[in-house]
C-alpha cells in the first residue's frame, strides 16, 4: 500500500527505515534529551516530526492556465514530438517524444496547447517554441510561396475564421519584408507535411539583378505587389514583350514573378538553382520495465515542479497502474513518479512529475 511506504519514507526513515548519517541531527538530539521523560516525551518528538513531515510544500503551486473558448485551430498528430511547458513563453520541462496528441491553436498570437493520454496519463500544457507550416503549396500572396519546411508565424484568429499567419521574406523582397494571409486550419499544419512547389524555374542559368531594387508584379505589365532586393540572384524564364519571368530562392520560400527585362544583368552569375529538399526526420524508442499492476480508484491529480513552481498539468485517469518506479514521500508530502510504458516523456534537467500523497490514497501497490 502507498499509505504505509509514505509513512517509512516521512517518519520511520529519519529514525531508522533508510539510510542514516552519522553526525546527528538536531532532532537525535532533541530524542537524547527526552529519553528520561519516556515514552510519552518519546512519542511527543515523533508526532512533532511526522507533523513537519506533512507541511505544506514551499513550492508556489497552481495551474496550467489555458484561454478559455473554442481553439481556433484543432490538429489531432500521431507520433508528435515536441517540448512542453507550463506557461506560453516559459521554460520547457519535458519532451514528448512521438506520441499521439492533439494540438490547439487558441485563438491569440504564437500560442499552441498539446493534449496528450497515455496508459491513464493525461497531460495538458503549452507547446514550447511551436512551430506552423503549410499543409500543401499555398501563395501567401500572388508572388510567395512557403517551401514545405518554412515555419510560419501566426497572430490568432482572422476576420474570417482562419489563423492569420506571417512569414519573414526579407532575404529576397525589399518590400514588403514579411507577408501575412489568413488561411483555414486544413490548409495549415503544427508538423510539416512535404510537398512540391507549384511553381519551378526553367533550366536557365542565374542572373544578377541590378543594383536597383525590381518591381515584381503577378503578370507582365501588371500592378506592382512587392519590389525584389537588389543584387541577388535569380533564375530567369519566360519573356513577354519588355518583361522576364523570374524564380527567386529564399531559402524556405520561393518569389516568382516579372520585372522589366532591364532590370537584369548581362552576366550569368552562379553554379545553378538549387531547389532545397526536405530535412530527415528521425527519433529514439526507450523502453523501461513493466510496471507492478495496481489500480486507483480515482483520478489522481499530477503536477511538474519546474523552475521553482509546481504545476498542475494533467492526471492519472481513474484506474490507471500505477508506475514501478515510484519514490518515497518528500517532506513536503509529494512523490515522484516517472512515466511508465514506453519512454513517451522526456522531462528536462531539474524537472520531475509529482503526485500528493493524500492523492495517492486511493491507488494500491500489490
């Protein structure tokens, strides 16, 4: 029973169940000093110590605090991986590593919540450093097109129902630096998903803009929507009348569009144009024991402690097994509890998951 492993690990510990230090402690002192009242002053000292045993934590305790309402976004992801934390922009404590979750994107800027469950554990908390590609080739605007590795930003709900997300393209328009659009959640995804351009150069060598900045517009002779930077390299296609096609790498976007012919180079600049491929994914599968099979009878309220707080952050479902690799009660009244079946929660350096011991009450240990 956990009842009477808590007892061993906060009173009889200290005086004779584990390992005891040799230098004696301000409470051996105090039994050395009541030895001649008895039992009763005997008694009195370890009802005293049991007592400090059961003390509050010191730790700040609360909650994961999530925006309440309907997600803007709702993505259900097999084998996610990812890091968690407690608060949208605080430190990660663990990492999930591929597992089933389901995202959220709340309808405010840059945040993203995972749910995940797991034999009985069910954790909720923000997604640290979350990451938004496209789902499938999509022009931000007429001329932009996201690679299928570009990470977007996003700034919450749309005027139309959509997330508004943004796009950083100083490394090839001088104007504007960063595009936005507003796109329905099918069109977007918290993992990448490959894809294709829409749109390729022809195989023509590189030229170098001019020293101006271009005019880029959709079609020739039309309305001018963003301005080229200059002096970069382009790979130039078709030509109508005044105007050459143009294909400019960005690294995780592709610019195309027309500007006046004479706003290239004579010379060929450069190897070629590379198309980047996509980056190879991959990750480890640790396994631990199994564990002993005991029960709770009730959901059984789990926290992180983590940069000096504790936090509540999800639960053992009612009838969850308890995990074999459990701890002995601190002094604050919690013991740790690792996470059991396949290895699916990496926590970070100082972190660790938690359970009250008065929770703990209703789950049996064979």
């Amino acid at each position: 029973m956990v009842a009477s492993r808590v007892v061993c690990g906060l009173v009889l510990g200290a005086v004779g169940c584990g390992t005891r230090s040799t230098r004696p402690t301000a409470a051996d002192r105090a039994l050395t000093s009541v030895d001649a009242g008895g039992d009763s002053g005997r008694r009195a000292v370890l009802d005293d110590r049991r007592d400090a045993a059961a003390e509050p934590a010191d730790l700040p305790t609360g909650s994961v605090e999530i925006p309440t309402g309907l997600p803007a976004c709702l993505w259900p992801r097999p084998a996610w991986y990812g890091s968690l934390s407690v608060t949208r922009d605080g430190a990660p404590f663990a990492m999930v590593l591929e597992e089933d979750a389901d995202l959220l994107a709340p309808a405010i800027a840059g945040g993203m919540v995972a749910r995940l469950a797991r034999s009985h554990l069910h954790v909720t908390a923000w997604v640290h450093q979350p990451s938004l590609y496209l789902a499938r080739a999509t022009p931000l605007v007429e001329v932009v097109y996201p690679r299928s590795d570009a990470r977007l930003g996003w700034r919450g709900l749309g005027r139309t129902g959509g997330l508004e997300v943004s796009l950083d393209v100083s490394a090839t328009l001088a104007a504007p630096t960063e595009v936005t659009a507003e796109l329905p959640c099918d069109r977007l995804s918290p993992t990448a998903v490959h894809f294709a351009p829409p749109v390729a150069p022809r195989a023509a060598a590189p030229r170098l803009i001019t020293s101006v900045p271009a005019p880029l517009s959709a079609k020739p002779r039309g309305a001018v929507v963003a301005t080229l930077r200059a002096d970069i390299a382009v790979a130039t296609g078709r030509r109508r009348g005044s105007y050459t096609q143009v294909f400019a790498d960005g690294i995780d976007h592709l610019v195309t569009g027309w500007i006046p012919s004479l706003m290239l180079s004579s010379g060929v600049v450069g190897s070629g144009y590379g198309i980047h491929g996509e980056p190879g994914r991959y990750g480890a599968k640790v396994t631990v024991p199994a564990p002993h099979r005991g029960s709770c009878a009730r959901a059984v309220p789990i926290f992180v402690e983590h940069a000096g707080a504790r936090t509540e952050i999800g639960e053992l479902a009612a009838g969850a097994v308890l995990p074999e690799r459990i701890g002995d009660a601190d002094r604050n009244g919690v013991v740790a509890i690792e996470p059991y079946g396949r290895q699916w929660l990496k926590l970070e350096d100082g972190a660790r998951l938690v359970a009250r011991v008065v929770d703990l009450d209703a789950c049996v240990r064979p």
